[in-house]
C-alpha cells in the first residue's frame, strides 16, 4: 500500500440500546430499542 495509507485504521461500530422498563426513552418516546451506526478513523504519521 502507498505510505500514507498505511497508516489508516478505520474502526466500525454497531449499536443496538433496549430499555427494559415500561417507558420508551428512544426515538421520541416512541421505541423501546434504537439502533446506532457509526464509524471513526484513526491516521497514524
């Protein structure tokens, strides 16, 4: 791989949060489960 890219570390992340009460805290008061997905990325020089 060229230099520059060598160094990226790209780390995903899938998350899924419940509440297991009887409220519904997500998605305007509206879900008892949501669902996140994000990623970051880390270059090293």
């Amino acid at each position: 791989m060229p230099e520059p890219v060598s160094g990226l570390l790209i780390r995903p992340e899938v998350r899924w949060d419940h509440a297991f009460t009887n409220n519904r805290p997500f998605i305007a008061q509206r879900d008892n489960n949501a669902f996140t997905l994000g990623a970051d990325a880390v270059l090293t020089f």
